[in-house]
C-alpha cells in the first residue's frame, strides 16, 4: 500500500481523487497490522477507491487536521467529503455494506 508522507499530500490526494480510502495507522500498532490485509481484500472489489496508508506516528499534524484520536483510523471520502469514518475496532461487515451503498450510489451518477 502507497504511503502519504505530508499533510500537503494527504489534502492533494483527497482533492484530486474520486473515491478516497485513508488508512491512519501507527508503527507499533498491532492491531493495524492485522486490520490492512483485511482492508485491502474489501477493497479490491471496488477498483475506483484509490487507497492509501498514512502513519500517524510519522505524519503528526493528521491528528489534528482530520481530529484523529487513536489508530487504526479509517477515513472514506467521496468528492473530497467524508462519508466513512471507522476507528480501532472495525466490523468489516458493517464497513462493507456502507462501502457498497455509497459506492453503488456515486458510480450510478458518473
């Protein structure tokens, strides 16, 4: 998973794309890294969401900009709006339902 290194990158990314997935994660956060392979499985089935990884602990000033308070943080936006927003605990079925509704949704208007 490409990673986003700036906060100038972070809001170009979310500007410049249709369907936006962050994920906010932590270098010594196990739980995110049992979560990613998961994520990026969900994701394959929606080619259009362009996904990328930020880390927290690297990229300080994206606790503030986007008031994230713990990790793994998960953030779905769509035309530089946020629809999606799960943290720590993640039920993936839950995820994918609101995935699927929002996605089905845009696709139908583009």
């Amino acid at each position: 998973m490409q990673k986003l290194e700036t906060l100038e990158e972070i809001r170009s990314f979310i500007t410049n794309n249709h369907f936006v997935f962050l994920y906010v994660s932590q270098e010594d956060c196990s739980v995110c890294h049992a979560l990613q392979p998961k994520l990026m499985a969900l994701l394959s089935n929606y080619p259009k969401i362009e996904l990328r990884e930020v880390e927290a602990d690297k990229v300080r000033e994206i606790s503030a900009e986007y008031l994230i308070f713990s990790a793994p943080t998960l953030l779905f936006f769509v035309a530089g709006k946020e629809y999606i927003r799960e943290e720590k605990f993640v039920q993936f079925k839950q995820l994918a339902a609101a995935i699927e509704r929002i996605y089905s949704f845009e696709e139908g208007l583009l």
